[in-house]
C-alpha cells in the first residue's frame, strides 16, 4: 500500500468538509492563492462529495454566467439554479 505524504495528508484531514464547500466559489473564480488552491483540490482528490459538490458548483457558475454574463448573480437565481442542477444530477445517479 502507497504510505501517502506524510505531512502534506495531515493537513488536508485537517480541512473540514463544510470549509471546503465554502471555499469552493473562491477556487472556481481564482481568488484563492495557490496554497489553499492545492489544498483544496488535494481534499477534492480524496473526498467524493465534495467533488461531487465542486461539480455542482461549477456548472453552477458556467449557467450564471451564461445567463447574467457576468460573476455575480441575484441570490434567488443562483439558489434555484443550484437546485435544477441538484436534481438532474440525483435524477442522474438514481440506480435503475
Ligand atoms: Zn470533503
């Protein structure tokens, strides 16, 4: 078995789910430095749910963006976008 990276591993257990869902919007507009970039792809590497999150994300963002043509949308509209988004993605996964 592959013994890891010893120090650097320590400290992507370090980081919270619900820290990294929250930094998530930072890495897809790049307003994260490369530190907490590595970090956070680092978690995403060994943590499918978020992954599976930043995914949503991301094509969260790409449909903002499309549709505003900007960064920045209306709470609401981001928030119902989220939830389409939720549910292709469960209507997708459901087995059978
Ligand atoms: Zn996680």
């Amino acid at each position: 078995m592959n013994a890891g990276i010893s120090d650097r591993d320590e400290q992507f257990e370090n980081l919270d789910c619900s820290a990294v869902v929250a930094d998530i919007w930072l890495l897809l507009d790049n307003e994260c430095d490369a530190g907490a970039r590595e970090r956070l792809q680092g978690h995403l590497d060994g943590c499918p749910s978020c992954f599976e999150h930043f995914g949503v994300q991301r094509q969260l963002k790409a449909l903002v963006s499309r549709k505003c043509g900007g960064d920045s949308a209306p709470e609401g509209l981001r928030e119902r976008l989220r939830m389409e988004i939720r549910t292709s993605v469960t209507i997708r996964q459901t087995p059978g």
